[in-house]
C-alpha cells in the first residue's frame, strides 16, 4: 500500500505537519510511505527577500513530486499553506497539470486528504481544505477528513488548528509560531486514519 505525503512549504511549518502525518500513515500494517514536494515557482530571488531560502534547506532533501507519480498511489494527503482562503499558488499550478490523470481515471477510487496551515487563527484554513477538496473530487478521490474521534479538535484551553475537515495549524503573524503538541497529534491522527481506510480499499 503506498501513500504519498504531498506538500508545499515556505517557511517549514507544513512540512512538519508533513512529518507528522507520515509518523501516523507508518503505523498502519503494510503502509509505504513517501514524503513529496512540490515544485517551486516563485524566483530565488524572491524566496531570499521572504527570508524563506534558509527555512527551506531543512526539507531541501524531499524529493520533487511529478504529477504522474500520483496515479501510482493508493492514497494522497496533501499538505499546503492557506492564501488568502485557497490552497497556495504552487499546489495550485501542481494540481492543474493534473489532466492526464483525470482523463485516464487513476485516482479514482483512491484516498484524498487535506491538512493546512494559516497566519492567524481565522485565517482560511476550513475553506483551504473545503476548496482543496473540490479538486480531489473532481479527480474521483474518496475524501477523508479528521474525525471527531480525535479530541483534540474540540479542546478550548489553548488556541489550535484543526477541523473535521483536516488538521491544520497556526504559524502567526511573522511566522513564529511552529505547530503545537495538539496540532501535530491531528496531523498523526489523520495519517493513520487516512492509511487505515486506504487498507481497506486496496485489493
């Protein structure tokens, strides 16, 4: 059973999310796990006037996704930053190569999944997964999400990320802030359920 971890991270708070979700997809009986990135499209130049070349050396040594490496998984969790409510322009442009695939009908029947991150508390991530979601559909993926059965969504002590819809994270205004013990649980969580069904779907 394959499962590709697919992501796109600035400043590092998505790919350990990412970590997170591959620990959790690992403790499934017979799960081959892979962490993917995507490719970049902002110039290096523009990535050193964000202050994000030295924050991405740390997952520099992921490997490159290609969009054809997808039809080979049985299940795809996705990770990506929150613009503006919508997943961020590289996943963006990943995804929408991704016609071949919706032609030939290889991701149907697979699993797909969401995790996120955003700046600020209110900052998108329920429509980032929601809409994120959209396209997977579109692809014939069977959606899964993070359940209730993982508390620690509806905790009330301490701000965190997380939703029925995905686990997600808050990296603050500046980026300060890196996921917390609760989110990445979630991120966990998430991994090993998405693995979990996967399991059973795959013949």
């Amino acid at each position: 059973m394959k499962i590709y971890v697919v992501f796109y991270s600035m400043y590092g708070h998505i790919y350990k999310m990412a970590e997170a979700v591959a620990q959790g997809a690992r403790s499934v009986a017979g799960a081959h796990v892979e962490l993917r990135r995507v490719p970049e499209t902002l110039p290096e130049a523009v990535l050193h006037k964000m202050g994000a070349i030295e924050p991405q050396k740390a997952f520099a040594h992921i490997p490159i996704c290609s969009i054809e490496e997808l039809g080979e998984a049985d299940a795809i969790i996705f990770g990506t930053p929150t613009r503006f409510g919508n997943m961020c322009g590289q996943m963006r442009q990943f995804l929408d190569a991704a016609g071949k695939l919706w032609l030939s009908g290889k991701l149907i029947g697979k699993v797909g999944s969401v995790f996120c991150s955003s700046n600020t508390q209110h900052g998108g991530q329920e429509t980032t997964l929601l809409t994120f979601m959209v396209t997977l559909l579109h692809l014939g993926m069977v959606i899964v999400g993070l359940p209730y059965s993982f508390t620690g969504q509806m905790a009330v002590d301490e701000i965190a990320g997380c939703s029925p819809y995905g686990a997600s994270t808050i990296a603050g205004g500046a980026g300060e802030r890196m996921p917390s013990e609760i989110e990445l649980a979630g991120a966990k969580f998430q991994g090993k359920h998405v693995a979990s069904i996967a399991a059973k779907l795959v013949k």
